[in-house]
C-alpha cells in the first residue's frame, strides 16, 4: 500500500510538468507570433523623415529619389512608365521580335505631364526608332547604352517641339526581351 501511496504523486507531478511544459510553448508561440507580426506591419521601423527633408540633411542621392541638382539645390525624381511595353518586330536574323518596357525621369512635374499629354507622339516615334534598330547590336551593354540615349534625344525632341522648358534626364528599360 505505500507504494501506491508513492506512485500517485509521481504521476500527478509528471503531468504536471507536462501541463507546464505546453503552457511555456504555447507563451513562447504565441511570443513569436506576435512579435511577428508587429515586425511585419513595420512596428519596429524608425519613423522617417520625408525624402526631401532627408535629401537636404544628408546630401546624399541613396534612395534615388532626391538629388541635388546642377545648381546644388536638392530636387525630387519623378519617374514615369511608358506603358504598355513596345513590341517590335525585325524581319532579318536570329531575332525577330522584341519587347521593351520604358520608364523615364524627369525633375520636374511639367515634364512628365507633356509626356503623358503627348504620349501617341512620343509612343510613335520611339516604334519607328526601335524598329530601325539592329538586334545583334542590342545584345551588348554599349548598344542598349545607345538605344536608351537615341530614345532620350527623340522624347526629348517631342518636349522641345511642343515648347515644353524641361526635360527627360534619363530613360531605364524595365524589360527588355528579344526572341
């Protein structure tokens, strides 16, 4: 009889352990669960400052958002998709289609609402330009260089035309297939 006096306390201390051991996971569970979640709704981020109030701070152009300008006075980028991407066709060679995806900066907010006003003249002119093109030299980092300087010079050209007093300072390919 006194050893079943002595086993019943073994047990109840054995789930007892057992109850506190699955409360503890369950805390801890619960701990990560929310700490992942504050962390992914930016909780834990520092407040930051505006782009421009942080460019005239730093002086720096790491968010590729502000810049100081020619003149040393910070200025914002404002960047605009050409969409939808252009599709060219090439008669000769290996290469016979290509799609292109362009996306342009300017400083200034004028410039990018010429270019959306003028859109059907600028989409034009870079077709033509696209499809008069070599595809072998556009395999190369000098020739897709080129083309994005030929496509500046011709938007560019459009907002000089229709008097527009600033202009596109770069052109990106945000997608470039050829096949």
């Amino acid at each position: 009889m006194a050893e079943e006096e002595q086993d019943t306390p073994v047990e109840e201390t054995g789930k007892s352990k057992k109850k506190l051991m699955m409360i503890a996971a369950a805390v801890v569970l619960l701990a990560i669960i929310v700490g992942a979640g504050l962390y992914f709704t930016g909780f834990f981020e520092e407040e930051k400052k505006p782009a421009d109030v942080e460019s005239l701070d730093s002086g720096n152009d790491e968010s590729g958002e502000a810049s100081a300008d020619d003149d040393g006075e910070a200025t914002i980028n404002i960047y605009q998709a050409l969409t939808p991407p252009f599709m060219v066709n090439f008669p000769d060679g290996n290469i016979k289609v290509m799609k292109l995806a362009i996306s342009l900066m300017a400083k200034d907010e004028q410039v990018i609402a010429a270019v959306q006003k003028h859109d059907p003249v600028i989409r034009n002119n870079i077709l033509m330009l696209l499809s008069t093109q070599d595809p072998e030299s556009l395999k190369t980092a000098e020739g897709k260089t080129q083309l994005q300087r030929v496509i500046k010079e011709a938007v560019n050209k459009v907002l000089t035309e229709r008097k527009v007093s600033s202009k596109v300072k770069e052109i990106f390919f945000t997608d470039l297939v050829m096949q």
